[in-house]
C-alpha cells in the first residue's frame, strides 16, 4: 500500500489538540521517544529554517541526525529525516502499518498527524540517531510533539497571530501555548517577539528555572554573508537578578554563507547558532568550521526559492514562498522590496482559513498585478470572494483576476508583463506545484 492510502481514513479526525492519544499509541510502542535524544523547535514562522539549519550543522559534524517537520510539499517522505536524507517509502508504510496494528480500538482514535508522529519516533530510535530535531506541527502545548520531559534545547523562533481558533484569540494567548514546549531546567533559545509574548515566554521559562538565551540577530556583511556574536563567552548574571539570563562577556564573531534568502535569516540562523552553541556547552562536538560548512549547505525548499520556469520556450525567473500567514508574507514582501522598485505580479492560491485581508496588506502595493488560484486538494478560499476582498483593499490594482489552476495563472502572468513574478499563499500551492512542474 501507498503512503496515502494508509494515512487518507485518518484526514477526517483533522485538527484535535491533545496528548492523550499520542502517549497511549506511543506507550504501545514501547515508548521510542525516550530514547531519542530531542532539540524542539516550535514559534509561528522560521521554526522549518531553523531545523534545516540544525540537521545540516549536525549532520556536517557527523552526528546520525533525525528532523522531523510538517507540512510537507510534495511528499510524506519529506517529513522524516535522517542526515538530509529523507526515509525510505517502504519503509515509511512498514512503520505506519506497525503503528496501526498498535492501535487499541477501544480508544479514540489517534489523527494523521499523531501517527506520523509516531512513525517519526520509532524511525529515529530503530535507527538509533544521535540526535532527532522536531518541529511543532501546531501550537506547543498539546502538540502530538511534546512528549519530552527533557529536550537538549528548546527554540522559539517568532510568535504572531495564526490559528488563533485553536490557540486563543490573543498573542499572549498563542504564547502561553506555544510556551508549553519549555520544560523545567532545560536551555530555551527565543526569537524576536512581540512584547505580550516575550513577557509569558520568559515568565515560563524561569518559573521553569530554565536558562534564557536570546541572541540578536546576525549582521550582514556582504550580500550573502552573516556575522553572529557567539554567546560562548557568557555567564549568569550574579547577585539578586532573575534566574535564568545569559549575559554576554568578550564575545567573539562567527562570519558564515547563508545560502537562504531574506533578512528573515539573520535572524532564524542565529537561533540555530544560539542552540548549537549550548550544544557545545553540553558536550557535543561541533566545531566552528563544522558550523560554517553546515550552515552554507543548508537547503529548505519552497520557501523564497529562485526556480525556472519555461514558457513558450523562454526561461523566466520565478520566486516561490510558502508565505500562508501575515507575519510571513511580510517578510516576503520586505525581500522583494530589498532588490526591486518595480510593480509585482503576484500569483496567489490561499486557504479558506487563512487572515486573506491582512496578508494582502502586507503584500499588495499600489499597481501591482494578482493572479488568484486555488489551492487544489484543500479547503481552498473562494476565489471570487478573494477578488472582491482584493479590489475592495487596493482599489488602484494594476490588475486582478482569477485563474482554474496555478499553471494557467502562470502562463498569463509572464505573457502580460516583464516584471518580476512571486507565486505565494500557500505551501501546499507550493508543494502542488514543485510536484508537477517536470
């Protein structure tokens, strides 16, 4: 049986936070995760960059590094990971199949993305891995991935307002679940967030008495080169301060190729470095031309990628980004305005669930051109409705309309300008079209 066929009877559990399932199922299994040493990486956006950065940095100093992320874009296998490599489908459907005989019947049944889970697991203690990093599927709290009592490193990268519904109508609401990945004594690295939820990420963290590490982002120095002022030489704070602080003394610089676009990625590689750094600390063997090597051949697809696209026998440049929230396309937004002045063609699909309005203020400007599409195989938005929400933002577009699919939009977009053209929205628009674009 295919990856599909077997995971498919799952989908209709969707969405359904909670841990209870995944501790059964696991403990049926005889509990893989506990012998999977775990960095867990969690926040809103950046948290597949960082993993990327991580695995690539891991594999480089030859440690057996398992990564687990979500979604995928074109296929299961991409999920599970070991040293870049990522498992083998046969393989993958054996686990599953594994899993499913584990299944007590009795009991609620577990959703997709907990048995993927599982399967991540028992692959990574099978093949016995040094080290597995793990992304949050969704929120943190009652993720099917937070099953560790003592992870080597907690990362929250960035915290914005995303599935809400879920989560909390707040960002300090989101925080606290997002927050729930950080467990007592173990080193938390955070990102740059906003004031609300920095507040309730620290508070957790030295309720918990873990150590804070919260890195400034690298500096550029050339065009696609980084400096990042290593934490090596820091210790806690004396005296009466709160627990739990490092404070940087006689720092010394690691300059690196970052081979991910977007100033997004002075920020997300420091995170990275921050979390190897304490690796460091804990005793792993990581050098800092291991680091450099790593970093540089970092490879995380779909996300402001540069891909060829052939029409009417011309190569044309295209830039694809998963960007699905407004936090991300933003950043998206600010990468296409760093190098061009010009009007852009947008060619956009988006779910049905998604902040429509507010993405497209971060993205839209005066003129440009959108091609809306759906994204096929999902709960697509409604196309028409787009359009309208659209015209209504930016009544002054240069143009709008809707296209049945993604290659048809594409076409049309670069038979009707020169400028430069960004396919958006979503990373399972992405993943469709990365998978049928050969």
């Amino acid at each position: 049986m295919n990856i599909d066929s077997l995971l498919q009877p799952l989908q209709h559990f969707g969405v359904n936070l909670g841990l209870t399932r995944i501790v059964k199922l696991l403990a049926n299994l005889d509990n893989p995760h506990h012998q999977v040493p775990l960095i867990h990486v969690g926040g809103t956006n950046g948290k597949g960059s960082v993993c990327a950065y991580l695995s690539s940095v891991l594999t480089e100093a030859g440690y057996r590094t398992g990564r687990y992320t979500s979604p995928h874009l074109v296929d299961w296998t991409e999920r599970i990971c070991i040293n870049e490599r990522p498992i083998n489908p046969e393989t993958l459907s054996q686990l599953i199949l594994r899993i499913q005989s584990a299944i007590d019947l009795r009991e609620e049944s577990p959703t997709q993305f907990e048995v993927i889970t599982a399967a991540a697991w028992l692959y990574f203690a099978q093949q016995k891995v040094d080290v597995a990093i793990v992304e949050v599927g969704l929120g943190g709290r009652l993720d099917a991935t937070n099953v560790c009592p003592k992870p080597l490193v907690t990362v929250i990268t960035s915290i914005s307002r995303e599935h809400w519904q879920q989560l909390g109508p707040t960002v300090a609401d989101i925080a606290g679940e997002k927050a729930g990945i950080i467990k007592p004594g173990c080193p938390v690295v955070i990102g740059q967030l906003p004031a609300d939820a920095e507040k309730v990420v620290r508070a957790r963290s030295l309720e918990l008495q873990c150590p804070i590490i919260a890195p400034q982002p690298a500096q550029e120095i050339n065009p696609g080169w980084a400096e990042y002022y290593k934490i090596q030489n820091s210790k806690y704070p004396p005296g009466n301060h709160p627990p739990g602080l490092y404070q940087i003394e006689n720092s010394e610089s690691i300059r690196y190729h970052l081979p991910l676009q977007g100033q997004i990625q002075l920020h997300n590689s420091t995170l990275a470095l921050a979390a190897l750094e304490i690796l460091q600390k804990q005793g792993w063997q990581i050098s800092e031309q291991t680091i450099i090597n790593g970093i540089g051949k970092t490879k995380w697809p779909g996300r402001m990628q540069w891909f060829t696209w052939k029409h009417n026998n011309y190569n044309y440049q295209l830039l694809i980004d998963g960007a699905h929230n407004p936090a991300s396309a933003q950043v998206l937004r600010n990468y296409v305005d760093s190098f061009s002045t010009q009007n852009i063609t947008w060619v956009i699909g988006m779910l049905a669930t998604k902040d429509h309005s507010d993405i497209f203020h971060a993205l839209l400007k005066t003129g440009d051109k959108l091609y809306l599409v759906p994204v096929p195989d999902n709960n697509s938005a409604n196309l028409d409705h787009l359009s309208k929400l659209a015209n209504e933002t930016y009544p002054d577009l240069g143009f709008c309309s809707t296209y049945p699919d993604v290659f048809s939009a594409l076409d049309a977009a670069f038979t009707s300008t020169d400028n430069l053209v960004v396919l958006c929205g979503s990373l399972y628009l992405i993943g469709h079209f990365l998978g049928n674009s050969n």
